[in-house]
C-alpha cells in the first residue's frame, strides 16, 4: 500500500460518506479522501487531476447518474472503481461493465476487508 | 413466352371484366354469361369466317354465294344463324358491361333470346325438329340456370318447346314429343344442380358474413396479412389501435408496437394457406402501471436498503472498535436486526418481481452435490445452535450437472432449510438430493418438527401466510419465504409440494428438470 493513497468518494447520502470514511481510516490511517455528494461535481472530479488510486461510485445520484460517471472514469482515468448501490437490478446490469459491483446494505466488515485487498494493488 | 401469357392474360381480364355490382349472386351470373358470350362470339366467328374464306370478294358483294351454299343441306341457315348470332352476342356483351340497375337480368335473357334462335335456325327445320339438333336444344336450357335464377331453366325448355312446336307446324309435321319431354327432363335436372350451387353458395355467404361480423365487432384487433405482407382484414378496433401505423404493423413481427401515447401488443400466430394473423390490444395503462411499480420498487428497496447500510455499518464498527463488552453486545444485536431487515426488503423485491413477471433466470451448468455442500456449510452452525442434526444425503445417481439458476436453487434451499431448522425444537433435519425418471432431478428437506395442520396445507404457499398465527408464534419472518421458494420453483419449470401431520414434522419436495427451457 502506498503512503497516502486518495481514494474518491462520490455518494449523496452523507451518513455513508461518513461510513466509508471510518472504514477507510481502519484500513490505513494516512488516506486521503474527496467527497463529492452529487453527479454534477462527481463527474467534473473524475476529469480533474489528481487522479484517484479508488473511487466508491454510488448510481442514484443528484443530476448526472453514477453510469455516466463510471463511463467517463473508467475513459479517462486508470483508477479502480467499486460501484456501491441500493439498486439490486441495476447493481446486476453493471455486473458485466463494471470491475466491481456492491449492494447495500453490506457487512461493513468484510467490505473493509475489500477495500485493503483492492488498495493494496 | 411470360410477356404472351402476360398480355393473354391481360386481354381475357379486359375480355371477361363485369362491373362491381351490389348482389353477390348477379355478379357471379354476369361473370359465367361474360365468359359464354366471348367463347360463342369467338365460335360464330369462325363460322362465319370459314364459309367466307371459301369466296372470292365479288361473289360475297353480289351474294353469289348464297346461291352456292344452297346446294348444301341446311348451310344457309347455318350461315344466316350465326349472323344473327354474332349481331346479338356481340350487344350482349356491351350490355353486360354496363351495371344496369334494376335491368340486370337483360344480358342473360338476352342471351337465351339468341342461343335459342341461333339453334332454330341452325339447320334446316325438319333436322332441327326431328332430334339431330335435340343436342344443341340442350345449350340455353343448360346455361339459363348459370346466367339467371335457377327456375329460367324451365322457361328456356318452354321457349324451345315452342320454338320446335311452331317449326313442326311450319312444314306441316306433328314433331317429336320424346324430344319435347327430354328437353324438360334437362331443365329439371339444370334447375336441382342450380338449385343445389346456389343452397351451397348461400350458406356459404352467410357463414362468411357471420364470421366477418364478429371479426367486426370483436374488442380486440384482429389484423390478417397475406405472405406477401399486404393487410387482409383490419377490423374497426384494429384500425383504431393502429391509426397511421396500420402499414407499418402489417410488416412487424415483433410482439408489441410503441408509438407516442399508445402501446400495443401483437400475439401472431402462422395461419398456413393464409398468411399470418394478429390479435391486438392496448396495453399502454398496463404497461404504464407495470413501469410505476417497478419505479417505486426500485425507489422503495433503495430508500431502505441505504439506511440499513449505514445503520448495520456502523453497528459493525461499533462493535469492532468498543472494548465494553455490554455495547459489543448491544451493536451486533443491531447488526442482526439490520440483516433481518435486509432479509425482508429482498423477499419484498423478489416477490414483486415475481408477481410482475420481471424476475430473470439465469441458466448455468450446477453441480447438486456441490449445492448440498454449501447449504450444509452455511446452514449447519444455525442446526447446531439448537442442537439438531442437520444430515445431507446426496444420491449417487443424482446427476453432475443440471441447468439451472444457482443462486435462486441456492435461495430456495435456504428457505427451506432454513425454515425446517425454524420450526423443529428437537431431532432432524434432512437434506436428500436424488435423481428423477423422464430427465430430472429433485431435493427433499425433511424434519422432525411440530409439522404443519391439515386445515393450513392448502394455502402454505401463499405469500405471508405461516403455519400458525403469527401473534402466538415465537418465530419470525414474514410469511414470504415459501411463497417465493414456489414461483422460483415453477419459475424454473419444476413443482414443489409438502406433505406433513401435526406432530409428525414436514417434508417438502422439489422436483426439477435437468435441462431448463429459458423462461
């Protein structure tokens, strides 16, 4: 795991933000992170330099939908990206594009366990 | 040779062509009489032709050759005869090609006119009388019944038998009354074959527009295309369905046609000798309340299943980071009532799912044995904190493979396994997986519970219903788990069914194909 990774965090709902947050500290205490609670912003960040070592990309949000992000992202960054939603039937339809798919509710734990394994790539 | 057949057919289209007329019954006469008027014209032509070829032109402009020809028995009178016969065919057949109104039986009585005075004069009178022309008596008297109503049969043999009287009287002679009676004979022999086509017709007639009346009136669209795609029959609702699309639908195959504020479905269906047939019907509310449910199922699971994550989240890391053992204790309580929830919002979609026809299956190669393994790993630790015995029994005729869906096969073990562990407080629960005769295969769960009462085995499987009331029960759930094992069941191709006393513990058994047709 590298020193400071920066992991970006594109979710509208802010007691998850909050959740991830606490997660990602468990997994190494020198991680940096960016918040972005809408589409709007979280598509003009994926566009910008620095560029994430992870991005946790919720689908249902506020203007641009996370599918239009995960497109852009995945064009022009090499990051990896975890889509995180509530949303079973879409979360099955990205289950073919995207590198990895979550549902929530998730066990916080093992989600935890996740994340170190994908930093430590 | 195609351009010949194609201007031959062409001129015999030209040739036969009768205006379109109100009664069925005209129009089908004036066809028949058009035909017969082009077929004698073309013979009293040759006729005529075949004694004028033989003179030179100053012996046809002087009538020199009638003098000849009256050296032949009867060969003026031919001669004569088919004159007047061209001339009267030849008005007939202008006149059938007018609609006529009210005189539409003209041409046909016309035509018996000439028929039977081109017979009279087709010979010389005692030949005509005497019965060698017997057999030509026979053409207007046959052909009255197909080019008018079936009794003119009768008049055409009364004109002919006056005809022949008259001649008879005209050379002094008494005439031949067997030919008479034979004429007669033949009339009524045209008038019972008429009468019969006619009967045929009509009932036919009548069986069509009573066909064609429901078609009509029908709720649904019906829409017929011939196989080379043009419409055959569009009825109102079709029409109305359809609008400005009606050219369009004709060509489509696909089973449902969206234009703007319209959505309808097509059933098709191959009619051979035909062509195909729709039936169709607006489905645009159904639809709309189909895609309102499935927006507020998608909004409901994931207004729910975000806060579960952060509640179950945090609980989590609560219970991870507290070195007190009572809050420990309090966070994996609210991290196992967090799961239960989840538990409940997923059978809520799937049931949903389910009843609105959107769940899909997917079709992959499974192992049973494997399945058995995993429902063993994962379901074991919950039979022996009530200190059950959970066995697995897996056949060894049971198949490697099947097809099938494995995390819905999977979800339908775990209810059921799940459930039997619920409702059993002390012995057994079984697992059985085994082969089935005609290309499938099934699993039993089995236990030595309470067992479920007669009055309850019916309606088991319906969704929130438990085997007891839920107030005096001590277990939870919501009644959803059978109920969704079921249509997963039937979804798959496969029946379920229990068989279970009060006090004897419950069996239920799935029996499922091994190659599963994609639903």
């Amino acid at each position: 795991m590298s020193d400071s990774p920066l992991v970006l965090i594109i979710e509208d709902d802010a007691d998850l933000v909050r959740l991830y947050e606490v997660l990602l500290s468990l997994v190494c205490t020198s991680i940096h992170t960016d918040v972005c609670m809408d589409g709007k912003t979280g598509l003009e960040r994926v566009q910008r330099e620095p560029e994430p070592r992870l991005i946790l990309l919720d689908l249902h949000l506020p203007h641009v939908q996370g599918t239009e992000i995960y497109k852009t992202a995945r064009e022009k960054t090499s990051s990896t990206i975890v889509v995180v939603t509530a949303d079973v039937l879409a979360a099955k339809d990205m289950l073919s594009t995207a590198d990895h798919v979550v549902t929530k509710p998730f066990d916080a734990l093992m989600f935890k366990d996740f994340l170190v394994k994908l930093l430590k790539h | 040779m195609n351009t010949m057949i194609t201007c031959f057919r062409r001129l015999a289209d030209w040739l036969f062509r009768v205006p379109p007329l109100p009664d069925p019954d005209e129009q089908r006469r004036r066809a028949i009489l058009a035909r017969v008027a082009v077929f004698l014209i073309a013979g009293c032509l040759a006729l005529l032709l075949n004694t004028l070829l033989s003179y030179d032109f100053g012996q046809l402009l002087s009538g020199a050759f009638l003098a000849d020809l009256e050296q032949f028995p009867g060969a003026v009178q031919m001669f004569l005869g088919s004159a007047f016969g061209l001339a009267g065919l030849l008005v007939i057949f202008g006149l059938n090609r007018l609609s006529l109104g009210q005189l539409g039986w003209l041409p046909g009585f016309g035509l018996l006119v000439t028929v039977t005075g081109m017979v009279a004069f087709a010979d010389t009178p005692r030949e005509v009388i005497d019965g060698r022309s017997l057999m030509l008596w026979v053409l207007p008297i046959a052909l009255a019944p197909l080019i008018l109503p079936a009794w003119t049969a009768f008049l055409a043999a009364t004109t002919s038998t006056v005809a022949i009287s008259a001649l008879a009287l005209s050379i002094g002679d008494e005439g031949n009354w067997y030919s008479l009676l034979a004429l007669y004979a033949i009339a009524f022999v045209s008038w019972l074959a008429a009468n019969a086509l006619e009967g045929a017709l009509r009932s036919a007639r009548h069986e069509a527009e009573k066909n064609r009346v429901i078609v009509e009136n029908v709720a649904d669209g019906v829409l017929v295309v011939d196989q080379g795609g043009a419409i055959q029959i569009a009825n109102p609702a079709a029409r109305r369905l359809l609008g400005a699309d009606l050219e369009q639908a004709a060509s489509q195959v696909e089973s449902r046609l969206e234009s703007p504020g319209r959505i309808v479905e097509f059933s098709w269906a191959q009619i051979q000798g035909v062509g195909r047939a729709a039936v169709l019907r607006d489905i645009t509310r159904q639809v709309e309340i189909e895609r309102a449910k499935d927006a507020m199922l998608g909004t409901v699971s994931h207004e729910l299943r975000t806060p579960l994550a952060a509640i179950s989240g945090f609980a989590e890391i609560i219970g991870l980071l507290s070195q007190n053992e009572k809050i420990s204790e309090m966070a994996a309580r609210i991290t196992a009532n967090a799961g239960r929830l989840k538990g409940l919002v997923n059978s809520l979609l799937d049931q949903a799912q389910i009843q609105a026809g959107t769940l899909k299956l997917s079709s992959e190669m499974v192992s049973p044995a494997r399945l058995a393994m995993d429902i063993r790993d994962l379901m074991g630790g919950l039979a022996q904190e009530k200190q059950l015995a959970f066995e697995v029994f897996v056949h060894p005729q049971t198949p490697e493979t099947v097809e099938g869906d494995a995390e819905r096969l999977h979800q339908v073990l775990v209810n059921l396994v799940g459930n039997a562990i619920k409702f059993t407080e002390r012995g057994t629960v079984s697992l059985r997986m085994y082969e089935l005769p005609e290309k499938k295969w099934g699993f039993s769960v089995s236990d030595t519970g309470d067992g479920i009462p007669a009055a309850r085995l019916p309606d088991i499987f319906e969704p929130f219903r438990r085997g007891a009331d839920y107030a005096t029960r001590p277990r939870q759930g919501a009644g959803l788990g059978l109920s969704i094992s079921k249509q997963l069941v039937e979804l798959m191709g496969g029946e379920i069914s229990v068989q279970s006393e009060s006090g004897q513990g419950s069996t239920f058994e799935v029996c499922l194909p091994t190659n599963r047709r994609l639903v």
